[in-house]
C-alpha cells in the first residue's frame, strides 16, 4: 500500500501548494485553467477510451453500462445530493459564493475523477499488489502533484477531500487484487477504463463550458462492468 499512500500524500501537498498560491493568481489565470484542465481531461478521456475500446470483448457494453448508470444516477440524485452537500459545508452563504460553492463540488468531482479514473490509478494498485513494483502509482503520484496543485489554487481547500477518495479507491484495487489475482483481468480493465474515459471526457466538456454532463450522475456506469463480468463467470 506504500505506492498508494504515497499518491494520496502528493495530492495533499499539492492541494495546500495551490491554496497558497490562490490568492496571488488573478482572475484571468484562473479563467485560463479553467481551459487547461478541461482540455486535459478532454484529451485523457478520449485517450483512454480510443486505447481500450478495441481490447473489448464486449463493443456495446460500455454504452449500455453509460445508459444503465446515467438512470440509476439520475434516479439516485446523485448530482445533486453532492452539491446541496457542498453548499450546506460552505461556511459563507452570499449570492457572489453560490456560484464558488458549485465551481467548488465542479471541481471536486472533476478532480476526483482525474485521479481515480486512469491506467495508472487503476492498474498501479493491482500491480503493486500482485508484482510488488510500485512504479506506476510512484509516476501518477508525480502526475497528481502538479494536477493538486492546480486544482488548489483554481478551487480552494475544500480539494482535499479529493485525497481520501483516492485512497479507497486505490485501496479496493489493492485489496481485490490481494484477495484473488484473477478478479481483475485484462478485459474487465478495459472495460472500466473505456467508461472511465468517458466520465473524464465529460468532466472535461463541463470545465470547458461546452455542455454539463452532470458527470457525478453517470458514475454507477462503473459498477456496469463488474456486474456484467461477475454474471457471465456464475452462467459460464
């Protein structure tokens, strides 16, 4: 686990890094990472899903499991469940910070995306817990530093929370992989990073103000795929 704690202290520290700075970045900077982020997220997403959609066993289960998992999020509220939380959190209730609260859970949900949903964060864990070799998780923690920090000094303290939602994450690769080295295969890798891929695609459309996904609603997309592999080991 020393790969993955190490990725959740670098997002700590950049998280602080970036708060420090916030103050002296000017609204046109802030503007402007705006635009960075969401090309960043825009072209990862779409790199993830080009890469993996053609090791698919099943072409048509990502878009079933984007379907499935938008209903189920919509029907849960999870969109909006997440923001009313962010709200009653914020300390100051002005009409100026109701428009930072909701740049705020934005960003946290894009954030946490960004670190949980990727090759690195999702094969590091299980490489680390089947191989020992923790260079994966050492490279995307490099990577995260430098991502915390811009998202602390575009979005404030409130990224941290960002950290222990990457640890779980982590952490339940970790142990599954511990537990039974065949519970997470090449395929159903893919599979999760082909709608992995896309959620970050999403998140990048809203940061660039192009179209908001209300991404946090399509995030039971996700638990498509292991259901699906999980039947089709109990039929076969």
């Amino acid at each position: 686990m020393i790969g993955t704690i190490v990725n959740t202290c670098t997002i700590v520290a950049g998280t602080l890094i970036g708060v420090m700075l916030h103050k002296g970045i000017k609204e046109k900077y802030k503007n402007v990472l705006y635009d960075a982020l969401g090309l960043a997220c825009f072209a990862i997403g779409l790199n993830a899903v080009v890469t993996n959609l053609p090791k698919s066993q099943y072409p048509v289960l990502f878009i079933a499991a984007m379907a499935i998992g938008s209903v189920v999020g919509v029907a849960l509220d999870i969109d909006g469940r997440f923001h009313r939380l962010v709200e009653r959190r914020s300390k100051q209730g002005s009409d100026d910070n109701g428009a930072q609260r909701s740049r705020l859970a934005d960003g946290l949900a894009t954030a946490t995306l960004v670190y949980c949903i990727g090759p690195l964060s999702m094969l590091g864990p299980v490489i680390s817990a089947l191989e020992g070799d923790n260079t994966f998780l050492f490279t995307n923690a490099t990577l995260d530093l430098v991502t915390a920090t811009i998202f602390g000094s575009t979005y404030g303290i409130g990224m941290l929370l960002a950290a222990p939602a990457l640890f779980l994450w982590q952490g339940m690769f970790y142990c599954i992989a511990m537990i039974s080295s065949s519970a997470v295969s090449e395929a159903l890798m893919a599979e999760l990073l082909i709608v992995g891929g896309l959620l970050i695609t999403g998140s990048g459309l809203s940061l660039l103000r192009i179209k908001d996904c209300h991404v946090l609603n399509m995030l039971p997309a996700l638990l498509v795929p292991p259901l699906w592999y999980l039947l089709v080991a109990l039929v076969g």
